[in-house]
C-alpha cells in the first residue's frame, strides 16, 4: 500500500540524513567571510596568470594521483605479500608433515593437546534498516524495533499501529484472528453507514475480550480508525464501548485505507548480518569453532548426541540405504540455525560472512559480489572437492552446506578483459575489514 511505502521510505530517509553529520549555513558562512577585515592593495598577494594557474593544478593533480596510487599499490601488495608468505608455510608445513609420519614407527603416538582455537566469529548479528547502521543481538534489535515503532504513534498512528500489531505480538494465528476481526468492524460501518448497531463495539463482548484485547497495537489502532470510549447503558447497567462517532460518517475513506494498511502491513524483523570479516591464511586457520548461537541444541545436547553418534555410526551405515542415510544426514544438518561462508581467493586472502541455513545460496553470490572489485565479471565458487555450485535457488541446507564451507574463487574463462587485472578480487574498502579483525 502507498501509506506503508511512503512511511518505510521517510524513515530509511531520515536514517541516512542522520549519518550524514551536522550541516552547514551557507547563508552564514557568507556572512561571516563579509564581515571579515579585507587586505589593502599594498598587503594583496600578486595574483598568477591563467596559465600559470592551470598548470599548476595539473601538477597538483598529478602529484595527488600518484600519491594515491602508490599507498593503494604498496598496501595492496603488502596484504597480498603477507598473503603468499603464510600460503606457503602452510604449504611446507603440510609437506613436513607427511614426511615425518611416513618416517614414524608403528604404534601408539604422543599427541600434545593445544589450546582450543578462537571462535571463527563472535556471535550471530542482526541489524535494521530502520533503525540504521547499528548491529546487535537479535533481541536488542527486537527491542530497539519494538521501542521505534512506538515512538512513531504521535507522527502517524495509524500505520504504526498496523505495524505494531504485526511485528510486537507472537501468535501468528491469533494476529490472523485480530485482524479479521477489526476488518470486520471497519467492513460493517462501511457497508451499512446508517446502523447505529454496527457503530459500537462492547469491550466485555466475550470475541472483543479474546480476539482484540490481548493483541498489542489494538487500541491504537482503533482510535487511528476514529473510534472513541464512552461508557453507555447496556441490560439493566452501564458498559464500555468503542464508538465511532456519527460526525465522521461523511469521510469514509480514512476506514478504508485503515483497512487495507493492517491487511498489507508486513512484520518488521531483525536482519542477519553477514558481519563481513577478511582473513589471513593463518587467522583462517586459528578461528575455527562456531559459538553457540549456531546451534538449535545446547553445548551439552549437542555433546551427549555426538558421543552417542560415534558408537552406532558403522551400524547405521550398514543396515541404512542411500535415501535413508541422505535423510538422516538433513535430519543432522537441520541442528543448525546458521551457517559460516569462507570465500577463498588465489592471492591467499579468504572473504567470510554469516547466512541463515535455508537462506538461498545466490544470497551468498550476491553478497561474494558486493566486495569484489570488478563486480560484473561472472565467477564461480566450488567446493575443495571439487565441482562448482551452480544452484542458486537452493537452501543451503539442501545443498549441504552447514554449518560452515570453505569455497575456492573462480573467475568465469569464458569471460576476459586484457584491459582488467586478474589479480584484483576484493574492493579497498573492503580489504580496509582486514586492519579490523582482532
């Protein structure tokens, strides 16, 4: 609906002009630089030529430009230095190790317990538009919702309130209900403008008490719609009702775009982050473990099954087919709320970021493409198994990749350029994630 859309709009508006910073008079500023004593002839500056001038600025241009180019080059090359130098220790430390374990003698091995790896991200992020660039937990995200749509009652109650319905009640079936219910309310009084009945809603009706009341949002909505409280007779005593008054019969069409504001109006919800990390080679290596929020099974649930897994795991294997296995390996991967996507690039630095498991795998394209350099040059992303994942409108729990991959970066053969340098891949600000990660 256009009063959701343009209410949606004004805010992610507002939010952006926010970050813009303070402002600036320029009224002001010419003011204050008229104000300003001025130079006598003798104290003024001999002024150059046109020239001179212009000649200047280009050497003042070309100076800048080449200053640039060599911080962007020398911190690009630096990055992708360190980049090859860890690659190939891991690379000699693999062959070493292959060397002593085929020069080891059989039997039982002393093995030294290191300490546990760091966490490969420290936590799970949510962020909303709305709300602007902050990122937190999904439920102080969810509180920060709840406390803006509630500060927007004063601007614009209506649409608030609609939103506040859908988005700070739980029940999904009994949100349905509600609505229904107050769609009716409105129906009726459009329907049959002249029936005073259908005017008044009783506050102790059993459907008002069970439908209405206990849904947030509802009061206000219905005085956005018009309605009023009045205390009237009822039977033998006085009872409460929501009225709409008579002299707000002329104009209707408040109701009905009342009406269908709460039937488009969508729950506004907290938002993955992807919480866009690049790493080293070694800090790859070094933050492996997920944390908990990961997860569907606490740490110790988690723990029991595993043990419990690993001594009935050949069993299973040999009495079970290919289609049950497959199901039982869905039924596994379903554990998890989140996955983790490492992005490996051939100069060594790995692009990582968090996705929700039945999240579509083009979200993890799209967002691969937001940092790369060259974004419109096609790529692909396989497996070290190999074979490269083409299905794009599949879950990633369908595809099997939970609760974290590692994916080898490709760009498409079939597409070159002699003017393009194949071996830039992520984006300055992007590499800027680099100096950030502890």
């Amino acid at each position: 609906m256009d009063a959701l859309k343009k209410f949606f709009e004004k805010k992610k508006a507002d939010t952006k002009f926010k970050l813009a910073g303070k402002g600036h008079s320029l009224t002001k500023e010419e003011s204050e630089r008229a104000k300003q004593p001025r130079q006598s002839h003798s104290q003024q500056r001999h002024v150059p030529t046109q020239d001179a001038q212009r000649a200047g600025a280009a050497a003042l241009a070309r100076m800048e430009t080449q200053s640039k180019r060599v911080d962007v080059n020398w911190s690009l090359q630096a990055i992708k230095a360190q980049a090859r130098r860890e690659l190939e220790a891991e690379q000699k430390a693999l062959e070493q190790l292959n060397l002593e374990s085929q020069a080891a003698p059989p039997g039982p091995k002393e093995v030294s317990l290191e300490a546990a790896p760091m966490l490969a991200v420290q936590g799970v992020f949510f962020h909303c538009p709305l709300l602007g660039p902050e990122v937190a937990t999904y439920e102080e995200i969810k509180r920060q919702i709840r406390e803006f749509l509630f500060s927007q009652i004063e601007e614009d109650k209506g649409i608030a309130a609609c939103l506040i319905i859908q988005t700070c009640n739980k029940n999904k079936e009994k949100i349905n209900v509600c609505n229904e219910t107050l769609c009716k309310y409105i129906e009726n009084i459009v329907s049959n403008p002249t029936e005073e009945k259908y005017r008044k809603i009783r506050m102790s009706n059993k459907a008002f008490q069970e439908r209405i009341l206990p849904i947030e949002g509802t009061k206000e909505f219905l005085e956005a719609a018009g309605f009023v409280v009045q205390e009237l007779p009822f039977n033998e005593g006085t009872d409460k009702f929501w009225v709409f008054p008579e002299d707000k019969l002329a104009d209707l069409s408040t109701l009905e775009q009342l009406r269908d504001a709460l039937v488009s109006a969508e729950p506004v919800r907290p938002q993955l982050d992807r919480s866009a990390r690049v790493l080293l080679p070694t800090e790859a290596a070094s933050h492996t473990d997920l944390p908990a929020e990961f997860f569907n099974l606490t740490a110790e649930e988690l723990k029991k099954e595993m043990q419990q897994r690993a001594t009935a795991v050949e069993r299973s294997m040999i009495l079970q087919t290919k289609a049950m296995r497959d199901r039982q390996e869905l039924r596994e991967m379903r554990k998890y709320r989140f996955s983790l996507m490492r992005v490996r690039f051939p100069d060594g630095l790995i692009l990582q970021g968090t996705f929700g498991t039945y999240e579509k795998f083009g979200e993890v394209m799209s967002f691969v493409r937001e940092h790369l350099q060259n974004d419109w040059r096609p790529f692909f992303l396989s497996l070290s198994s190999g074979g490269k994942i083409t299905e794009e409108d599949q879950s990633l729990v369908e595809l099997r990749l939970v609760p974290a991959v590692v994916f080898n970066f490709t760009w498409d053969s079939s597409v070159t350029d002699p003017n393009l340098d194949d071996s830039l891949y992520l984006k300055q600000d992007t590499l800027m994630l680099l100096q950030n990660m502890s």
